[in-house]
C-alpha cells in the first residue's frame, strides 16, 4: 500500500522521493528512456503520472510505464478525465486552498464510481496551492487563486481544514515549474501544525532547493520540470533525499 509506505518511511525518519511523470511532454521512446532511468538506484521511491491540462492518454502512458518498471505508479489528475485503472493508485485531490465546487466535489462525482470499481489504492489528499511567483496552469485551469507566499499562516489553517475533514496527506503545490519552491517557512509551520504526511511539489530545481525544502519538514518531495530538462540529477537528488 503506497500511503502506507509514505507513512512508515516517515516513521523511521526516511523521506519519500516521487518524480512526476506529465504525459504530454514525452514521446513513447523519451518515455521508456526516462522510465529505465528511474529504476537505477538510488532512485525515486514512485512515479506520479498527471498534470493540469493532460491531451494524451493517461492510459497508455500508464500502461507504457508500467511496462517499464516495478515501481508504484500513482495518479496525480489534473481533472476527472485523468484516470487509468492501470495505475497503482490515484491521490483524490481536493483543492482545498481553492473556492471551486468543481474542484472540491464535482470531478470527484464524475470519477468515483470508475474508480471505486476499479478497485486501486485511493489517497484522499489535501492539495493546497501557494503563489511562487508566477501564473501557473494549475491556478489557471482550476480556476482558483493561490494562497499568497508570504502567507504561511493561511497555508496552516487551510491544512488544518483538510486534516479535520480526514484527508491523509498535505501537499504544498508551488505549481509545476514553478520559479522558486514553497518557502522553507511555510513547510515548517504546516508541519508543525499538521499530523499527517506532508508532501511539496513545483520549482524545485537545485540540489540546494531540495535540501532546505527536506530539512524544512517535507515528507514526500515531487520533481518533475528538473528531471525532464536534464535527467542526469536524478542520481544526486536521489541520494540527497535517502540521506535526509
Ligand atoms: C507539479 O509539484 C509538481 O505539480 C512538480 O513541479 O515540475 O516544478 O518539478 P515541477
């Protein structure tokens, strides 16, 4: 069970390390290379599969990769047209920093039935977005507005909301490529106020970046844009996060 590995991993000190696959930034053969690039270790611990506006198949996506590795492969969708029953699991996003019903409840009613049927692991997770700096596609295609960066109280009580309402992870979403990461302030005072796992996605680029955002209290980081520029950090991010 994948949240189960999230949550011992962080039991015994570990951080979990999630390289976000977006379909329509690979070809089938820049697909495969990248997947056998993930199974050299160390390496990523899962493979997150999703993105804002997704035209390609999710399903064959999923399906090449699957092919390709034995690592856990989880759905992160953009919207209710992104599943695949191939996949491991699915994170069932509620935008919560967000005000859209649409992204509250209402692709949650269009899937669910599809997903309940399909019988693959769901993780109810708070996804919370912050504004690093940039419009995002995340924001745009949502329709809702991000939590202000130098807002980390509002960050706190809107996972706090979350945590309540019994969702079982926290992520801090500053949007892919985003210019720069959540701030370490941020992450440190959601992780002091929340119990569940917290994971922290968008612009993080720089060995440096992932550093501070792992000692700042993340328990789960997600690369993405970084890896898909240039897969030859995916060693050393991999072994920055197994030594955290
Ligand atoms: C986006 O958090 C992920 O949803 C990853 O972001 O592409 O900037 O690494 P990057």
């Amino acid at each position: 069970m994948i949240l189960n590995h999230i949550q011992e991993n962080r039991n015994k000190g570990k951080k979990t390390f999630a390289v976000l696959i977006d379909p329509d930034k690979q070809s089938e053969s820049s697909l495969i290379d990248l997947v056998k690039k993930l199974n050299q270790k160390p390496g990523p611990d899962l493979i997150l599969v999703g993105g804002s506006i997704v035209l390609n198949g999710i399903d064959q996506t999923v399906a090449l990769i699957k092919k390709n590795t034995a690592l856990p492969v989880i759905l992160f969708p953009g919207n209710a047209l992104q599943f695949s029953a191939k996949a491991d699991g699915i994170l069932f996003l509620s935008l919560i920093s967000g005000r859209n019903p649409d992204f509250l409840i209402g692709n949650h009613v269009l899937s669910a039935t599809r997903i309940k049927k399909s019988g693959i692991e769901v993780i109810p997770t708070g996804y919370i977005l912050i504004n690093s700096g940039a419009d995002t596609s995340v924001s745009y295609m949502s329709n809702t507005v991000p939590i202000p960066y130098q807002k980390p109280e509002i960050a706190v009580a809107t996972a706090i909301a979350g945590e309540l309402l019994g969702l079982k992870l926290i992520y801090l979403e500053a949007g892919s490529g985003a210019p720069r990461p959540v701030s370490d302030e941020m992450i440190q005072a959601v992780k002091k106020n929340s119990s569940v796992p917290l994971i922290v996605g968008g612009g993080i680029k720089t060995p440096k970046q992932l550093e501070n955002v792992l000692k700042a209290g993340a328990d789960m980081v997600v690369v993405g844009t970084a890896i898909e520029k240039d897969s030859s950090i995916l060693t050393d991010f991999a072994s920055i996060v197994s030594k955290s």
